[in-house]
C-alpha cells in the first residue's frame, strides 16, 4: 500500500470547501505529542437548496 500526506493548515482547508460552496459545521485541531504539528477534522456538507 502506498500513502501521501500533506500537511496543510485546517484553516486553509477549511476556506478552501467554502469557497467551493461548502459549509463547515465543525472543526477539531489537535496537537497529540506536543510537536506544533497539530492534525485536524472539518466537517462540511453542501449548501441547502432554498
């Protein structure tokens, strides 16, 4: 199996959906060890029609 990462910032990726014509509902950062290199959830779904 093969992976890529890329580390971007959660805003980043957050504004980004939006201006896709997303909402962002919630957003969790965390950093685990400490390091400054937090990982992050976005929780987004497609605008409602109306």
């Amino acid at each position: 199996m093969s992976l890529d990462v890329h580390l971007l910032p959660i805003e980043r990726v957050a504004a980004l959906a939006e201006r896709a014509g997303l909402v962002v509902d919630a957003t969790l950062v965390r950093d685990l060890d400490g390091t400054g290199a937090p990982q992050g959830c976005l929780l987004v779904r497609k605008r409602s029609r109306g």
